[in-house]
C-alpha cells in the first residue's frame, strides 16, 4: 500500500481494515457499503472520493475483488447535469 497523505485519518483505515478483514473471500466488497459504514460509525472530514480510494487499496492488497457501487454525491449529480 503506498504511503498515506497527512490528511488521511487513521481511524478510518482502521475501520475500513475490520470491515474489509470481515469480509467473506468469496463475495466481493461494496465499495458503497463500505463508504457508509464509515460515514455511519466514524466522524471524518475525508470526502466520499477519499474513503472509497481507501477502501479499493486496501481491498486489493488482500486480494479481495471490490463492487463499484458507489452511488453519486450531490457534487458529482451536479456536474452530470451540465
């Protein structure tokens, strides 16, 4: 995994680790479910783009495959609408 920014909080990837190292082998990690998971149970400032960045490394340096099922902020609706 590369070396983490400063801005990026420890007990989110703390989080996302028991979450991920929870996670069945064989049914892939929802990229959606993990971000809200995380939004639900920690109070971070990191945005949603940030989190599921995490999320997709950590996934993947355990060999888990990952669900891109996260579903657009209200940032990236509006930008659809242009």
């Amino acid at each position: 995994m590369r070396e983490l920014p400063r801005d990026i909080e420890a007990d989110v990837v703390l989080a996302i680790g028991h979450v991920l190292d929870d996670h069945a082998r064989m049914a892939s990690v929802s990229v959606g479910h993990v971000v809200g998971h995380i939004r639900k149970t920690n109070n971070t400032s990191l945005d949603d783009e940030a989190i599921e960045q995490l999320v997709v490394e950590m996934a993947g340096s355990r060999g888990l495959s990952v669900m891109l099922d996260r579903r657009p902020s209200h940032a990236d609706r509006d930008i659809s609408k242009s």
